[in-house]
C-alpha cells in the first residue's frame, strides 16, 4: 500500500474517526486505524476507518494511490504526527510487508515508522442496513441534539436512559420526529415536523457516546444528513463520512406522564439573567447537590443559598408573576443546562408546587420541552 | 424496685405537644379552613387519616383513621393534602426554641418532645415558668398552639401533657405522682393499647391502683417483660433519660388483636394500617430503610420474625406494602391463632440535617 495525501485532508479524515478510539483498550487493534487505499479513474480514494465495537465512523479523502492496500496503525499516534506536520505538506504513507513491517510515514524532512496490525484482523460492522431511511437538514438534527442531549443519564444502573431516544409520532395529525433524554431528575424533549419517509422507522436509543460522535461530525459541512434506522443499528451518512452504531437494547419509559400538563403558576424571567444568577448563587452551594432556593412572589423571584459552611447568598430578579407565593429548590446546574438552551430572551418556567416536576418552555420555540424535578430544601 | 437505683437528684422534665399539628399548620395557611373541620392525608377511598383538626375530633375523627369511616363520621370533613416540607420547617422552628432552654430535648416526632430543664441556659428555677415561655414562644413564633406536661419523669410528663389540652399546660408535683398514676385507668397509661387494656380489664385491672396492688410477680407472669414497666409506672416511677442524641434505629408499628386469628386476609386487613403508619413516619421524617421485618406473636407467646433486605432503600408505601405482603404469605398457613403482628422497617439512614434531597421523575 502506498499514497500521497495533502496534510489537510489527512488530517480532517484521521480528526473524524480517531475520537472513536478508546485511549486504553484491551484489544489492540481497536487502538488502530485502518487504512484502505483504492485506486479509481479519477486518480485514488483512501479511506479511514475506527471502532469501538459500538460504532464505527467511516471517511474517506481523496489520495494519488500508487499501490492499493490496507494497514491498521495506532490511531492516536498518527494523528498527532499528521496534526504537527507543516501546512500544507504533502504526507506520503506506504506499507510493505517484509521481515520488519511498519508503516513509514513520511513529509519533508520528517519520517516516522509505526507498528501495524494485520487488515484482515479490523472488526468491521455488518453494512446490512435494513430499516427507515430518510433526509434529515444537518441544522435539524444539531438541534434535535443541542436540546435534549444535556439531559442523557450517565448512570449505569438504568442503561437504557444513557442515550437519546429518537422517534416519530403522530399527534392531532401531525407527524413529528422527536428526540428525548432524561437522566431520572430532569428531561428534555425536542421535536420538528418528521421529515419524508421517517415515520415508520423504529424508535431507537442512540447511545451518548455516538450521540456526541455525529454531533462532532454535524460541524463539519452543510446540506442533509442521511439517515437509517432499524431495530438495531443507525447509520448517519454526512458526506463523505458516515457513523454507523447499535443502538441500546431496552425500551425507553413512558415519559409522557411525567411532563406536566396542568401547571398553572407561570413565571416569565430573562433567561440570561437567571442563568447568571443562579451561577452566581450557587458559588457557594454544597458540591453535591449544587441546590439554590427560589421563592417566587408576584413580580419578585428571590434566589438564595444557605450553606452551613461556606455562608449564604441572595439575589433578586424582576419576574412577571401573579399566583401565590412558591419556595422551590433547584439543582443549580440543572436550571443553567436549560437556560442555555433557551432561543429567546425569556423563558417560562411553569409550577405546580415544590415537590412536583416543573415545566420549562422557550418562547420562540414551542418544539421544545424541558421538566425540571425540584429538589427538596 | 427502685431501691436498688443510684439515689437521683430530683429532675424537671417538660413534656410539649403540638396541638392537632400538622392540621393546626394547614388551618393557619389557609384561613378559609379555620373553624372547620379538617382532615389532613389521603381523601381517596384507601386513604387515612394523618391529622384532624380539632373541629374534626367532634365528630370522632382521629388520625390513623380510615378516610372512608372519618368521611362517614363527619361529611363535611375537608380533606388537605400534607405539606411534609412546611411541618418540618415548623419543627425546626419549634426546637429552634428547645434548644434555647436546655441541650437535652428528645424530639419523640415532628411536633412532640421532652425536655430536661433540671439544669436550662436560663437559670431559671421553675420548669413551669419555662414551659409558660416556650408555649408562649411558640405561638409568637409559629402562631400555632402547643401543650405542656410538666413533671419529674418522662411518664408522668407526657400524661400531664395531655390533661389541658390543646393550648394548655399540667404540673404533676412530686407528691402528686403515685397519686395521679393510680387514678388512672389503665388504657391512658402510654404503652397500653386498647388490646393490653381489654386484657387487664379481664383480670379485674381497671386503674393504676388496681396494677399496683398486684405483685411484680403477678405482673411478669402475664405481661412479660412489659409487667415490670407496669408495675414501676403505677407507682409514677419511671427512670428513663431524656436522651437528645437518640438516634433512630428503626421504625416500627405493632398491634394486638382482640382475638386471635388464623386467618390469611383478616391478618392482611390488620396490617394495612401499620404499614400506613411507618411510612407517615418515614414520609415525615425523611428517614430512609433498607430492612422490612414482620413480626408474628402467636396464641402461645411464641414470636417469630420474618425480614428481607434490600441494597437500596424502600422507597414507596406500595413498595413496603408488597414486602410486608410477601413476608406475611411466608408465614401462612399457621397452626396456632396469630395474637399479634408487627411492622418494623429498619437499616435506617438519615438525611442530614442540611442536605437537600433532588427528587425524581416516576418515570
């Protein structure tokens, strides 16, 4: 094997896929790399493949491949000698086998010789894709992820909460596809009108990791993302680079119950200045529970921490508000990871009472959802 | 009996009680509630009740009562949801005044404790003074009405307690003591519920006079080990400490039935309302228990214990419910009648005072 790659291109291609690669692993060769060189009319394509056993991205760069080939090198390593190269260099990468067999990588005056494992020995996910697919605007789908993604469980005793659940509804003959995340103490929703063809594809739980892995990926380009979904794996395609990933066997809970419908105690606040306010406050919050006070009276939102050890801290914020007087208890970073995800100037927060889940709106996007459990102080 | 006990120094002891606490809270918070009957806890069909308000005592309402049967007694009766969170606040305001009389408060709940005002911060000689003053506080404070029992032990406290209530205060002197425990009848002494009290009526024991003309011996044979705690208090002996720093090692709730019973769903019916009791507790005082444990007491006085524990705490009623259902079915068949049956949970872990709990979803 053996190509000629310009700098740049390498280094985008090796930058999409080599997050997916564990720094420790146990088998080896999921530290690599694998290199696939094709010559074709229009002169070579190379592309790069990672896994973890979970997903596996896909890119592909163009290349002047001189001999087709495959190699797996250490991914890590290869990216950080690709990302200190100079501009613009021109990067020649080539593998023979032999008594000694290294990939030489070589540009200007720079040659390095890395170990490799034998092609044959990559896992490769199956790329039998049954299932739904569908055209998706990359814009769309950022905020699908921005939205809701904060809220993903990391705790593993209820795995099946440790990813986003995507699917498509219908409601009062409107199809939407949606997205929802919860970690047990909070949930946040977001939905748009389902695009073509994406309503009969099965609702699936897109582990975090592959979550935040196609959310990188958005960054990179415009245009549709194209998207399959069956029962068990999902497939993003974003141009040149596609994520392919299962999905995480279990049903996601009926969270519908849990989203308040009859909360009448609305309070209308800018959303920067209660974010900053609470930031400010909870300075001196417990570590652990992080939990800030707000009572709540017509006009008036009053934030407050008392705190045993570290003192105490008021704040007040003008609010628009006319029910009786509320003392609620928040996790702090809970409100912060909602405030920032807020579209408008204001947002809505809407109550029952202190111990009951608290709904969040945004104003300029009624798409979303956020539910907010309370903590009890 | 008491002859063989160190020589004590006499003590002071103040018995204070919330009157009909936590509906006295809801009535001061919603005025269009005062004056009326009111019933805090469940209105629903399985519901029962946690608190009635003195209006509601009129008409026989009392807690731990069926919601049904307290909506039959009194159809006007107004059921309120419980505010855990407001009671507690009260209770920290409440001892918050306590501690500026003494250190030794024993809080028995929410709305109950006794003090040791032998020694107080104040330097104050009368006990009674103290108790007028902290009522006083307390209604300054919380605009809620407490009683208090003032006396030389805790027994004797506690029964002073609950002779002028609500809104008043009882002194049980020295020398009135022995006097006022053999007055008693015997299902007012703490500690003897209506099926102990059924009993001793039957052995002709109808006041505490009558338990203190029986010997120890007599008592023992009878009520076990409960017949010399019996035998001290109809003498209005009872050495216990006010213990401040009494640290719950479980939650329990037992009974005993007026006739014994063999069978599975009279026995099921029986404990409903001492689960329904523990877990007011553990609602109450955000206490958290990993051990369910059942106990059966036998026609014969065989006690038997059958528990199970969980890695996480019980988190529901219905959850503590199907364990102690489970527990009870393990018991079934019995050959002997069942007298009676006890709910305890324990493996108990405590929030800390300034912790905050974050709830959850019932996802």
């Amino acid at each position: 094997m053996q190509f000629t790659i310009e700098r740049g291109a390498l280094l985008k291609a090796l930058g999409h896929v080599q997050n997916v690669v564990e720094r420790r692993n146990t088998i080896p060769i999921l530290s690599n790399v694998l290199l696939s060189a094709d010559r074709s009319a229009s002169g070579g394509q190379v592309s790069f493949s990672a896994t973890d056993l979970d997903m596996e991205i896909v890119d592909t760069a163009e290349a002047i491949v001189s001999v087709p080939g495959q190699i797996t090198a250490p991914a890590h390593t290869l990216y950080e000698i690709v990302r200190k190269l100079p501009d613009g260099a021109d990067v020649e990468l080539k593998f023979a086998a032999g008594d000694d067999p290294r990939l030489s990588v070589s540009a200007g005056r720079s040659r390095f010789a890395l170990p490799v494992l034998p092609a044959g020995d990559f896992p490769i996910m199956s790329s039998d894709h049954e299932g739904v697919s569908y055209q998706i605007l990359r814009d769309d789908l950022k905020r699908l992820i921005d939205k809701t993604r904060f809220a993903v469980s990391t705790e593993e005793t209820r795995y099946y909460l440790n990813g986003l659940f995507l699917h498509c509804l219908a409601e009062d003959g409107s199809n939407y596809l949606r997205a929802v995340a919860t970690d047990g103490h909070r949930l946040a929703l977001a939905e748009m009108p389902a695009p073509e063809g994406a309503m009969g594809g099965a609702g699936v739980i897109i582990p975090r990791k592959t979550i935040d892995q196609a959310r990188r990926l958005l960054d990179d380009g415009t245009g549709y993302v194209d998207m399959t979904v069956s029962p068990a794996k999902i497939r993003f395609q974003f141009g040149n680079a596609s994520l392919t990933s299962k999905i995480i066997d279990g049903s996601f809970p009926d969270y519908g119950r849990v989203i308040p419908k009859g909360n009448d105690k609305v309070m209308t606040v800018d959303a920067g200045i209660l974010s900053k306010a609470v930031d400010r406050v909870s300075t001196i919050s417990a570590e652990k529970s992080r939990s800030v006070k707000m009572t709540i009276e017509p006009g008036r939102l009053t934030l407050s921490v008392r705190n045993i050890e570290a003192g105490q801290a008021v704040e007040e914020a003008e609010i628009d508000y006319d029910n009786e007087t509320l003392d609620i208890g928040f996790n702090a970073r809970y409100i912060m990871d909602v405030m920032g995800q807020i579209g408008g100037d204001t947002v809505e927060l809407r109550f029952s009472d202190a111990s009951s889940p608290t709904l969040v709106l945004d104003p300029v996007d009624n798409g979303v959802q956020y539910v907010l459990m309370p903590l009890r102080v | 009996m008491d002859s063989d006990l160190p020589e004590m120094r006499q003590r002071k002891i103040i018995h204070i009680d919330m009157d009909a606490f936590f509906a006295s809270v809801e009535q001061r918070d919603h005025p269009e509630l005062r004056g009326k009957p009111v019933a805090v806890g469940g209105g629903s069909e399985r519901g029962v009740v946690a608190a009635a308000s003195y209006e509601a005592r009129k008409y026989g309402v009392h807690s731990a009562m069926p919601s049904v049967t307290a909506k039959r007694k009194c159809p006007d009766l107004i059921f309120v949801r419980h505010r855990f969170d407001v009671y507690k606040q009260v209770s920290r305001q409440i001892r918050d005044i306590f501690e500026d009389y003494t250190p030794l408060v024993e809080p028995l709940s929410l709305d109950e404790a006794y003090l040791d005002v032998t020694e107080n911060r104040k330097g104050m000689a009368s006990a009674t003074e103290i108790a007028e003053e902290i009522r006083a506080r307390i209604w300054e404070t919380t605009q809620l009405t407490a009683s208090a029992g003032v006396s030389y032990n805790k027994f004797l406290a506690k029964l002073a307690s609950d002779q002028n209530k609500p809104n008043g205060l009882f002194v049980i002197k020295p020398a009135m003591g022995p006097v006022f425990a053999a007055s008693l009848p015997v299902k007012k002494f703490h500690g003897i519920g209506p099926a102990t009290a059924a009993k001793m009526n039957r052995l002709g024991l109808y006041t505490g006079e009558d338990i203190r003309n029986q010997t120890l011996d007599f008592l023992e044979q009878h009520f076990g080990v409960s017949g010399r705690y019996y035998y001290g208090i109809s003498r209005g002996i009872d050495h216990r400490q006010v213990r401040p720093d009494r640290e719950r090692k479980s939650i329990g709730a037992e009974n005993t039935f007026f006739t014994d019973t063999t069978d599975f769903d009279t026995a099921w019916g029986f404990l409903d309302p001492l689960i329904d009791k523990v877990w007011r507790y553990v609602e109450a005082n955000d206490i958290k228990g990993r051990t369910v444990t059942l106990k059966v007491k036998f026609s014969d006085f065989r006690i038997i214990t059958r528990s199970r524990s969980g890695l996480v705490p019980v988190m529901s009623k219905p959850e503590l419910t199907g364990y102690v259902r489970a527990l009870l079915e393990g018991v079934f068949p019995v050959s002997k009648g069942i007298r009676l049956l006890g709910v305890t949970l324990s493996s108990l872990g405590e929030r800390a005072e300034n912790e905050t709990e974050q709830l959850s979803l019932s996802l």
